[in-house]
C-alpha cells in the first residue's frame, strides 16, 4: 500500500511524489500525486489487494499502450502503470466538478448542454470506433469545467474498460446506469454479464437524457435497484410523450422540446434488445442538427428545439408565428406553409425579378430563404446589402430587410 510522501517509479521511468490520498473506488485507492520531471499533478490509482493479477497487469498495459487520451480531448485515460510491489496506473490530473454535481444545478440553457451532450458523446465514439466499451459510464465518471461560455468534459476512470482479445472487466458498471441485460443475468442467473459496447449505448443514453431534459428516464419510477428492474423489464423511454408514459412532469425539459430524430433515439435507447440502441454516430448527427435549432419562445421564453412539426410552444401553447413579405408597392406575401414562391408573378411583375426568384419554407418556429433568382437575394447587414448564397437555406427573421433584384421586401411577423 502506498502512502502520501512515497515516490513510486513508472513503467515508463517517471518518478510520481505521492501527494495525498483522495478516495477509494471499487478496484482501487486514488490518490494525487506529482511528477516534477512534467511539471504537472497526476491522479494515481493502486489496485486493491484481489486484483493484483496478471489479468490486471495485461489489461493496464493494454490501456496505456492505446494512448486514448491522445486521441481526444474528452479523454482522461492513463498514460502509465506501475507494478514495483502493487500495482496501479497514472493518468493525469482532469480539473472539474462530477457531471452529477453539475446536473444537480438544474443547469436551464438548452444550448449549453446540447454542445455538452455532443462532446461528451464525441469522447464515447472515439472508444466505439477502436472498439472498445468505457465499462463505467455514469455522471460521476464525466468532469465538468466551465471555460467563459464553454462547457469542457472529461471521462475518466477507464479500469472497468472491456476490449477484444483482453481479460475481462471484473465489474458490471455503476448500479444505476448498468444495462437490463446485466441486471437480468446476475438478478435471474446470478451471472456476471460483463460490458459491451452495446451496455455503453444505454448509459449513454441515461446520461444524454439527463443532460438534455434534466431528468432522469426512470424519474419517478424507482425506489431502489429492485423497482428500477422493473422498470427497466417495460422496455420503454418512460418520458415518451407519444404513448403518454411520462411518470413525472416535475422539473427539467418536457420531452416535447425533442426534435422527432431525437425521440427516435431515446425509444430504441431503453428497448430490450441491445442491438437496437442507437450508435455513437447517430447520436452525433442528430444531436449536431439539434444544436443548430434551438428556439426561445418570445411569449413565455421557454426553450425547445425547432422542427417542422412545432406548431406551439411545448409550455405555453402560443402558435408559432408566420412572417409575412411585404413589398414597397404594399404586396403582402404570407410564409405560412412549407414551400412559399417569391418570383415575377406574385412580386408585381418586374422583368428582373426572375419567375422563381427565391422559395421561402417555413419550419416551425424557424423561416428560411431558399435563393434561386439569376439576379441574387440580398440581405441588408448594417448599412449595406450582402448576397445570400444561392441554393441555401438561410433563417430569416422578423425585422429584416431583402433585396430581389430591384425589390426590396421588409419581412415582419404577420398580426
């Protein structure tokens, strides 16, 4: 056993001080430590007494040998072991606060935690591609660090990872974010059914929906891991608005803020047969579109991800506004459906202005302009009018001021 004040040297040569203890886990003691040689503070992990086995020593080589941390910011992963009398592994020092403690705040911008759900899912997909499962994914394994409007995340403790050709993981994961599927094994068979990348799909899926809609898919529901089986056993996303299982309308996002990609998800998030879960990548494709969408409401200014099928807002039930064209001459153009014509016939007839100038969609909460005229639609950013590229959607917005050829069009909520 190791102690504050003892220097223990690395595979790799490095001399770590051992500063202090800091924690036990569930395979090892923690402690902080330093190693002058970098310049920088460590986290040092020495195993408990029965896991000092060889299966131990291959699977901490393996893991450093990977270099992970290399290959994402997000990725706390060790850099070194050790095995001079005990054993244990050296990652380095992640500064900030357990992503459960950062829930517990009720964090309200919709926007922030989006871009957090998407570097934290980057970090599981980087493992996913080599395959290899985290085999611990929960909230107090993800640090949390605020930087000015940023949010940073780093996932730590890797020892529970599972890999081919490797030893097992001795462990199952943390008790509230393990798979039914091990729970079932040890709670049927008494069987140790050791992680998979498909048993990381469904804590990651628990923790984006706690990120997302601060609220835990099970909220409401569970007692104690007994009542949480059960619940698992539906095979169900418990919060799905579509089939009016929501168990607790109490606190975080209603569900109806989700964009239908992301319902998708979590409904084949938390069904029994694992193969169905949704990867890393649909994840990220779905979460990225998601971010571009966020919406405030201006009667009540709760927050919702926008989609076609957003008629009104998911709190207070106001309509979702139609813009309205208005040209100089005092033609009046509604965008109040999916695909509005802007062109010669219905813009008063001017021979620049081409038959279909520019096609305007209306999305929800969100309207944009589809430029397709020869002679370009313009936007008038300060003093002076830019074009718009051609064939691209562009959000426009009430107040703004376009140019059709000669034509210039005020856009502004209809009343």
């Amino acid at each position: 056993m190791i102690n504050p004040g003892q220097v223990i040297t690395t595979m790799n040569g490095y001399s770590v001080m051992i500063l202090d203890f800091l924690s036990a886990g569930g395979q090892a003691r923690i402690y902080i430590g330093k190693i002058a040689e970098l310049n920088c503070n460590v986290i040092v992990k020495e195993f408990f007494d029965k896991f000092h086995t060889t299966e131990t020593e291959k699977r901490m080589e393996y893991l450093v040998n990977q270099g992970l941390y290399k290959l994402s910011p997000v990725i706390c992963s060790p850099f070194d072991f050790f095995k001079n009398g005990t054993i244990g592994n050296v990652s380095f020092f992640a500064e900030g606060i357990p992503l459960r403690e950062f829930l517990e705040m009720g964090n309200p911008n919709l926007v922030e935690n989006l871009q957090l759900a998407i570097v934290i899912v980057s970090g599981i997909d980087v493992l996913h591609r080599m395959n290899i499962a985290m085999g611990d994914l929960h909230p107090d394994n993800v640090l949390i660090k605020r930087e000015g409007s940023v949010l940073k995340a780093k996932i730590i403790d890797f020892d529970n990872f599972s890999a081919p050709n490797q030893p097992l993981p001795p462990m199952s994961g943390h008790p509230f974010y393990i798979a039914p599927e091990i729970r079932k094994a040890y709670y049927e068979r008494g069987h140790h059914l050791h992680p998979n990348i498909h048993t990381d799909l469904y804590s990651l899926s628990l923790i984006l929906h706690e990120i997302i809609l601060l609220k835990f898919n099970y909220q409401g529901s569970i007692d104690d891991e007994n009542s949480l089986y059960e619940a698992q056993k539906l095979g169900k996303w418990l919060q799905d608005p579509a089939f009016n299982t929501c168990t607790d309308k109490s606190g975080g996002f209603k569900s109806e803020i989700l964009t239908p990609a992301l319902s998708r998800l979590f409904r084949r998030s938390f069904v029994l047969n694992s193969a169905e879960r949704p990867s890393t990548s649909e994840w990220l494709k779905a979460l990225v579109e998601a971010f571009k969408r966020v919406c405030y409401c201006k009667s009540c200014d709760y927050q919702f991800i926008n989609d076609i099928d957003k008629i009104a807002c998911p709190d207070c039930g106001v309509k979702s506004p139609n813009l309205m064209l208005i040209t100089d001459s005092g033609i009046r153009i509604p965008v109040d459906s999916g695909r509005v014509l802007a062109g010669r016939d219905n813009l008063g007839g001017s021979l620049r202005v081409s038959s279909i100038h520019a096609v305007f969609r209306k999305e929800g909460f969100q309207t944009y302009v589809i430029p397709m005229g020869q002679n370009g639609t313009y936007s008038r950013v300060k003093n002076k009018f830019e074009r718009l590229p051609d064939g691209v959607p562009v959000e426009v917005y009430d107040g703004d001021i376009l140019r059709m050829a000669d034509l210039t069009i005020r856009v502004q909520s209809e009343v």
